[in-house]
C-alpha cells in the first residue's frame, strides 16, 4: 500500500495576516475573497473580460488608469472617488469591460493575490461561484493546495472560510489529498454546516451585515449561488488571466 503520507496536502490559512506561519512555498494557492472580489473577478471572466490586473494600492489602480487602462477600485464595500466601478459582479456583466484589462485594487481580495504570488508557483482564483470547476481541476493536479481566505483587514471571515472548507472538503473526499493543520478541520466543519443554506448561516456575519446596509443584496446574493460558472482565473506575471483547461 501506498505511503498516505506522501499524498498532497490541502491546508487553510484564514487570513493574510496568518500567512507567514504557512510559509512553505506552496504549488497551488487559492485566493477566496467570496463577499465580492473573487466572486466578481469569477464573474468578469465569464462575461469576457480578457485579463485583470489585480493591484494591493488605490494609488497602482490610478497609474494604471493614467497608463489608458480601464480601471475599478473599491474601499470598504463602496466604490473610490474617481473610478467609474468597483467591486460588484454585475459591474463586469456589460459591453464596458468585454474584451478589456481591467486594472482592479479592493481592500482585502487584490492584497491577498498580492501576497499568495510571491510564495507560490500557481495562484488561482475561487469562490463560491466556480466551486466544481475549480475544485474537479484542483483534483487533477495532485499538487499541494493553500487555500488563502482574503479575511477582512487581516481578520477571520465566515464566508471565506466556508468556501476554503468546501475545497478541503471535495479534495480530502477523493482520499488522494491529507490535511494536517486544525483550520482546515474546522473550515471542513463549517462548511459541513453551512452547506445547504449559505444565505442563511451567513445572516449575520460581519461582512454580510456592512454589505446590507450599503444596499448591495443582489450582490450578496450572487455571490453565495454556487457553481454559475466554470472559470478558474489564474495569476500569468501580474495579472488573471482564464486558465485553459484541457
Ligand atoms: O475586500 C475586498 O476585496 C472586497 O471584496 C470587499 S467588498 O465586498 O467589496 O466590500
């Protein structure tokens, strides 16, 4: 019989400010920012945008702006002065951003890419949105997967790390992927949980409650439906582009 310790690993590290103590370098991450970046980058692949570059400052947003890209930047839930959209899916749902780069810096999801590329070979992107995709392409691999929650402000987050738990989960299932590390046993659990109504076990989560009063819950909605699309966005240099999957 095979040594069950030579299977890959699938870990969960719930903020970027936990990263560092994950500090392997790692053959896969995944980058989760459910409530909205990675669900809205998931979201502009499908309607056609042709790359993003995914920039930590407002002020990188603004060169690149500067440079003729078209550009979106949002700070706590609203979009920044001076940019014409931010954060939500649907923004990415138009003629405006099909067949563009879009250059994008939101608080805590761009960061996040930021950080996972200096530590990783392969940087994907997930989200509720593109669980089966990801997850039957993550399989595949065979590789080492991190899942990175992208947090708020360096803080645990439930949305995130039910998503990260939902990988772990359909990974660890196959029986080819080990996990060693108790934040992925309790993303696991709480994805277990929440599975059959992530609307309502996240009612009254911190992010969900900000989102809510900036009236944006379509966009909450949106981005806890499951499987609407099957891009898996990958980091190629600095920026996503749509991987190709054979
Ligand atoms: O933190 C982020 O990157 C954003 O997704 C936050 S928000 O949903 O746009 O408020």
């Amino acid at each position: 019989m095979e040594d069950q310790n030579e299977r890959p690993y699938v870990e969960v590290c719930f903020s970027p400010r936990q990263f560092p103590l994950y500090k392997d370098p790692h053959d896969i991450i995944v980058v989760i920012d459910v409530l909205r970046a990675t669900s809205a980058i998931c979201a502009a692949f499908e309607h056609g945008v042709e790359a993003i570059i995914p920039v930590s400052s407002i002020e990188e947003a603004r060169d690149l702006q500067d440079q003729g890209y078209l550009a979106a930047a949002e700070r706590n839930g609203e979009i920044v002065d001076g940019f014409e959209f931010g954060n939500s899916p649907f923004s990415y749902m138009t003629e405006r951003t099909k067949g563009k780069t879009v250059a994008l810096s939101t608080t805590n999801g761009t960061r996040a890419i930021n950080i996972a590329k200096v530590s990783a070979k392969t940087v994907v992107i997930g989200a509720l949105s593109n669980l089966d995709a990801l997850t039957d392409w993550l399989i595949k691999q065979e590789r080492n997967v991190l899942c990175l929650c992208s947090g708020w402000k360096d803080k645990f987050n439930l949305e995130d790390t039910i998503c990260a738990g939902a990988i772990a989960d359909a990974l660890m299932s196959t029986g080819n992927f080990q996990s060693t590390e108790d934040s992925s046993i309790a993303a696991k659990y709480l994805y277990q949980s929440a599975r059959d109504n992530y609307f309502g076990f996240l009612k009254s989560s911190s992010h969900r409650r900000r989102l809510k009063k900036l009236n944006l819950n379509e966009d909450i909605k949106f981005c806890l439906t499951p499987n609407q699309t099957q891009v898996i966005p990958i980091l190629k240099g600095d920026r996503l582009t749509l991987l190709n999957q054979e």
